[in-house]
C-alpha cells in the first residue's frame, strides 16, 4: 500500500498527468454541450427530410390524378393513402417542430403503417423500403409510446443517462486505448531512463512489489477516472438537460431482443474495466522489455490499433477476427450483431474468455520479464 501510494503521489506530481486529468474532465462536460448540439442537428435534419418525403408523397399524388380523369375505385383507394401519409408526416414534423414527442411519434407510425399500405398496392414513395425493418420500426416505437418514453432521436435535450450512454459508445474503442497510452506510456520506463531504478532496487521490498505497485495503482486511477468521468457526465447532461433519465430505458438490438439501458452500460463498463487492465499489462510489459517511453508508445499503439487496418483486409469482419481481443472494443456493434445473429451470449462468452486468456499471457510474460531483471540487477551488484 505504500509503494501504490508512492506511485500515487509521484505520477500526480508530473505535469503532464495534471493536464491529461483536467483535459478529461473538461473533455466530458464538453461532451455534454456537443452531443446535445449534434442532437440538435440531427432534429432540423430530420424535419428537411421530412419535408422532402411530403413534397414527394404530393407530387406522388398529383400524378396519379392527372393520370386518373375519371378516378377508378382502386386509385381513390390509392390517393386516400397518399392523403393519409401526408398528414401522418405533417404530424410528426408538427410533433418535433412543438417538442410534442407522443405527437411525432403517432405520426411516425401512422407514417410507417401508411408505408406498408402503399407498398401493398405496388406504389413507390421514390426509395426502397424494406418491410422487415418497417415493421420492426412499428413495434419499437409502439413499445416507447406505450411505456410512455421519449425516444432518443426527439429528445431535445438529451437526458443524462442518455448522455452517458452515448459517452461510453463513443469511447470505448481506439480512443480508450491512446487515452491509456497517453496516461500510463512513462509510468514504468521513468525510472529506467532517469536511472533511479538501481536505487529502487537496494531497497528493502521485493522487486516483483515496485512492479505491482505500479500496476496496482494505474487500475484504481483508470476505475477513479471513470467513475468520476460518468458522475460528471450524468450530473451535467441532467444539469442541461433537467433530465436525469429512465435506467430502464429500452435499448433495442433487433425486433426480439430489448436490453434495459442498465444492462447495457454494465456491459460497456465491465468492457472498459477489461480492456483497461489489458493495456495496462501491455505498456507494463513492453516498458520492462525497451525501457523508453518513446519505444513503449510506438509499439503499444502498433499492437493495439493496427489489427483494425489488417484484419478487416483478411478476413472481412468474419470468424478470424473474432479471435483478436481488439474485435471487443467495438462492443456497441458487436451487441447489434450478435443480437441479430441470435448469438449474443456465446460471443460475449467467447470475447470474455479470450481477454481474460490475453491478461494472462501478458502477466506470464510481465512475471517472466521481471524475474529476468532481478537476475541482471544481482549480477550487476555482484559484480560492482
């Protein structure tokens, strides 16, 4: 305990690490105002397009009664549901327009069901329609109405929970990993380049415990940072928002298969915890085996981001690249996929497995290396 709090007080005494840590902080309440802003966005983009879809719901309709002077039974039928859709898109875009949202979402499935209708009848709005998602669509958002929850997409604000969530889909990924780099890259090799380590090694500790301290330390400092980073996010996006959110809010991966929104940020923590000790192992091991910063830096992003550029060439997201540890980080889309393919417990069993495998390697490799520089050290002395 000592020696972690040594390491503790040592790595917060750099400059560098300071600034890492307030940039984070300062990272996440920017996050907050950018994410609602994108959101924001993302609403008048959608009222475009729905204006464009009910310009071409009316030229739809013109047409067929231009083309239909004396008006058959079946086209009457025909420009009734284009009627229909026309006012069911004017509802939702009213509905989001008044921050209505149980208004824009009867629109929206009035609008999905007009789709279908006039997909029956052979019409085409001017873009494919897939049914099957169609269809998925009208029970997803007939689920949120029902349960009388405001889906994402019409939050104006987004709620703080909501907020989180889209924070851990974000980071979790190529940006975890050069965070961690970035944090950690001089931990083990300062003491190898400043040439303190001989000193540390007089003293009266096993060598194998100044390592451990070292890593001992870094997981509680990543497990206090994101702790802290999800309290800051979920506070100011409630702050913002005067949201806090629903922890059973319904995230749905496919027609048959709903994760509360508990659930699924577990799932995204408890990859970010994994992945966390993983690195950390191999900046650990690596600095041990180079013993300078820069070294360990190049090769820790190499191993750990360049499979994303080779592996996807060989193997096109298939079976092969399930077997890399850095096929996990992409955790959201893996949930879809798996969800989808009706597989999502053996994958996650499979990804579980093989990380825990991976931390294992390197802490025999981690074992292996320190056991070799207490050999070198002693010879040293001996010789000295």
């Amino acid at each position: 305990m000592k020696l972690m709090k040594f390491e503790g007080v040592k790595w917060l005494r750099q400059l560098k690490n300071k600034l890492l840590v307030v940039a984070l902080l300062l990272a996440s309440f920017g996050f907050v105002f950018i994410s609602n802003q994108q959101n924001e966005e993302q609403r008048q983009t959608h009222l475009e397009e729905l204006s464009v879809l009910y310009n071409r719901y009316y030229d739809n309709l013109m047409s067929l009664q231009m083309t239909n002077e004396e008006v058959s039974e079946e086209a009457a039928a025909t420009i009734s549901l284009y009627n229909q859709g026309m006012q069911a898109i004017d509802e939702e875009y009213i509905g989001i327009d008044q921050d209505d949202w149980q208004r824009a979402i009867s629109g929206y499935l009035a609008w999905q069901s007009n789709q279908l209708e006039l997909l029956a009848v052979g019409e085409n709005v001017g873009s494919e329609v897939d049914q099957a998602e169609v269809e998925m669509n009208l029970q997803v958002n007939q689920y949120f109405l029902d349960q009388k929850i405001e889906p994402l997409r019409y939050q104006k604000k987004i709620s703080g929970l909501n907020t989180l969530q889209l924070f851990y889909q974000g980071a979790i990924g190529i940006v975890l990993v050069l965070v961690l780099v970035l944090l950690f890259f001089d931990l083990f090799t300062s003491e190898f380049e400043n040439q303190s380590i001989k000193l540390l090694y007089t003293q009266p500790f096993k060598r194998s415990a100044f390592i451990k301290s070292k890593i001992q330390f870094a997981f509680f400092l990543v497990m206090g940072l994101s702790i802290a980073l999800t309290i800051v996010i979920v506070l100011g996006g409630s702050l913002y928002s005067q949201d806090f959110g629903i922890l059973r809010y319904p995230i749905v991966i496919s027609e048959d298969f709903v994760l509360e929104l508990w659930q699924y940020l577990l799932l995204l923590f408890a990859t970010d915890v994994l992945w966390s000790v993983l690195v950390i192992l191999l900046i650990a091991w690596l600095s041990l085996v180079t013993k300078r910063s820069l070294l360990t830096i190049v090769l820790s992003i190499f191993l750990l981001a360049a499979p994303y550029a080779f592996i996807e060439m060989l193997d096109d997201g298939g079976s092969l690249w399930r077997w890399f540890p850095h096929y996990y980080l992409q955790m959201p889309t893996i949930i879809q996929e798996a969800a989808i393919a009706d597989n999502l417990g053996a994958v996650l069993l499979q990804g579980g497995v093989l990380l825990l495998l991976t931390m294992l390697i390197l802490g025999v490799l981690l074992s292996y290396q320190i056991k070799k520089e207490r050999t070198v050290n002693d010879m040293a002395i001996k010789i000295n």
